[in-house]
C-alpha cells in the first residue's frame, strides 16, 4: 500500500460517515414529515390542525433567518417585509380569482376605483401569482442585499438598517388604498376552483404547507454543509479573514439573504392561506423581531432550533392566552428571559451539549467514560478539578 493510499483512506472514511449521517437526517425527516400528514391529523381537533398548519408556514421564515442569523451572522430585523410581500402575492390573485372578467374587489368600489390598476392584472393569473410570492421577495432581498453589503456594512448597523427599511415599507403600504390597509386583503373565497374556507381544501393547504417546509428544510441544510456552509461560517466569525483569503463576502451574503427573503415570501403565501387574511401589521417591526427570538428559543445555527423554536412558542403563545388572557405576555417574557440567561445557546442548542449529561444526572445514571473511570470518579480529582474552575 503506497503512503498515498495511506492518507486518502481517513477522506473517504470522513466522507462515508458524513452520507450516512445526512441519509439518517433525511430519514427523521421523512418520518416527521408523515407523522404530521398522517397521525397528527388524527389525534387533534381541526381548530388545533389549522394551527400547527400557520406555525409550520412560520417555521419556513424561521429557517431563512437562522440560514443568515445563525450561519451567516446577519441578524436581520425586517423580515417581515419579505413575509408580507408573499401574503400580498397570493392574497392578490385570491381577491380576483372569483370575479368575472371587468369586475373589481369589493373593497376598490369604496374608494372610487374604476379600473383593475396595471399592477393588479397579472396577478390574475395563478402561474404568475405562484411565482412573484418567491420571485418578489428574493428580488427584493437581491437588491437590499446588494446596496447594504457591498459597502461593507455589518453587525448592528445592518440590523439597524434592515429596521429602517421595515417602517419605511410599512408606511409605503399603509399609504396604499389599493391594497385596503385598513382591513387588509381578506374574505378569500376560491383558488383554482376549489372552496378556500373548505375544510377539505384547508387540510390540503396544511400538506402543502408541510411538504414546503420539509423542502425549505433540505435546501438549507444542503447550503449549510460542505464547502459553501463552512464558508458561511467563516463569514460569521471573521469576514476580514475570508477577504484576505481571496473570497469575495459579498456576493455569498447577497446570495443568502435573497434565498433567506425568498422564504420568508412563501412562508407568508402559506400563512395567508390558512389565516385568510393579510395585512401591513406584517411587516410591522415586533412581527420581525418575534421572528428571531423564535430561532434564539430554539437554538441559532441548527436549523432543527428554528423550526421548534417557531412552533413551540406559538403553541405556547396561543394556549397561555387562551388559559391566562390577562396575564399571559408576563409567561412569555419569562419564557425570553430564561432562555437568554440559563439557555443562551437554545433548546436544540443546550441539548447538543450539556442537556443530555444534566439529565443523566437528575436520573441518576452514571456519564459513561472511555478510559480510567476509577480517575473521574476519585474524589480528590473532582476536589482538584473545582479548585482549579474557582
């Protein structure tokens, strides 16, 4: 055997370890995905399924933000822009898919409309409304990206300024009577000729909202392994390291926050359906910020973390205002602050690391050693070992 071969056998040991842990989290995800089409359906009311089903669409938005936030390290305050821009594209098409040709939306005769404005008519077409709830955002995100990143602009400015560009656009809308900012685009009614409000058609929405969110879920994860995510890495830890390197930050950061705003998008297309209603409270600033402490709760840089993150809190959100209505908004900050000061790194995150051997403990089951268990169980060691950590 040549020294060559000698040193390509670790490679493809690392590479034949690395499939089969990827073939293992594709498998867990195929399970959860027919566990929540199949047996959850099962074993809750309707009320409870429409729920989850809004909770996924919002865990779709929470992977785009860890993808930036986590990987990446930009923290982003003005994602809800990108969610309402989605909810608007799909809403659009909603409000006319019913009419007859030359008629307009109920809401448009109030202010004196006319005529469909030309903005309006594309998005009669199913085909082009489908494709703007991605295409709008991820422009949008290009563009924003683009501007922000190639001056170098990072840390809280960026956060700053993604929450300028949030009231600013929100402002934008709420000037807009075309869009009945007042009452936002509701009372959906068809879409492709099936009864929206149908129970039949919400629990398709709820599949499709599933099946979304398990694709989101493996398009992140692709981006974040290998070549490309450890990049992202470096980026969030030293990007003046990766310039010198030869790299250029900002194309890839352009790239990602277009995919993160593309997401976003489609999670508020898939909310909308399921809530029936959209309006410029989306893109309101403590909507975004609601966002990222989701993905905090659950554990940044694990994408597993930002969808628990988004469906535990809500579920948590909607069962303590419904139990305590007066009172609830103090189980949610107490919620916030015990994950900023005993759990910094998340549920997912915590788990990972110290949660496994803290519940050992509690069950009273001894932490498994690879060598010298009498030495980690000497006394006089743990004495040494808290004198030196004091």
């Amino acid at each position: 055997m040549t020294s060559n071969s000698v040193i390509e056998i670790p490679g493809i040991e690392r590479r034949r370890q690395h499939r089969q842990l990827l073939l293992i989290e594709l498998g867990v995800v195929v399970l959860v995905a027919l566990i929540l089409i199949f047996l959850i359906p099962a074993i809750i009311s309707n009320v409870r399924l429409n729920q989850l089903g809004r909770f996924l669409a919002l865990a779709i938005a929470t992977l785009g933000i860890d993808l930036i936030w986590g990987y990446t390290g930009l923290l982003s305050l003005g994602h809800g822009v990108f969610f309402a821009l989605g909810g608007y594209a799909l809403a659009m098409h909603l409000q006319l898919a019913p009419l007859e040709a030359g008629k307009l939306p109920e809401f448009m005769n109030l202010y004196g409309v006319t005529k469909l404005p030309w903005f309006w008519q594309p998005f009669d077409s199913f085909g082009f409304a489908a494709i703007a709830v991605i295409i709008i955002p991820t422009l949008l995100g290009s563009v924003l990206g683009y501007l922000v990143f190639r001056n170098r602009i990072r840390g809280v400015y960026f956060s700053i300024l993604t929450q300028a560009a949030t009231i600013v656009f929100f402002n934008i809308f709420n000037g807009l009577e075309l869009f009945n900012v007042t009452n936002g685009l509701t009372n959906y009614k068809t879409l492709l000729g099936a009864d929206v409000n149908a129970a039949q058609t919400q629990f398709i929405f709820y599949i499709l909202t599933v099946l979304l969110l398990a694709v989101s879920y493996g398009l992140c994860r692709w981006l974040t392994k290998g070549r490309f995510g450890r990049l992202l890495i470096a980026i969030r830890d030293d990007e003046s390291r990766v310039r010198f390197s030869g790299y250029n930050p900002t194309g890839f950061k352009v790239l990602v926050f277009a995919i993160s705003a593309g997401l976003a998008g489609l999670a508020g297309a898939m909310f909308t359906l399921q809530t029936g209603i959209i309006s410029p409270k989306a893109m309101d600033i403590a909507f975004s910020i609601e966002m990222v402490i989701w993905v905090a709760v659950g554990g940044r840089a694990t994408l597993v973390g930002a969808v628990l993150g988004a469906v535990l809190v809500n579920f948590a959100k909607s069962l303590l205002s419904e139990q305590f209505p007066e009172i609830w908004l103090f189980f949610q900050g107490g919620l916030f602050l015990l994950v900023v000061t005993v759990l910094p790194n998340g549920v997912v995150g915590w788990l990972s690391s110290q949660g496994v051997d803290q519940m050992r403990s509690l069950l009273g089951v001894r932490k498994q050693v690879i060598t010298y268990p009498s030495l980690e169980e000497n006394p006089e060691v743990q004495q040494e070992r808290e004198k030196i950590g004091h």
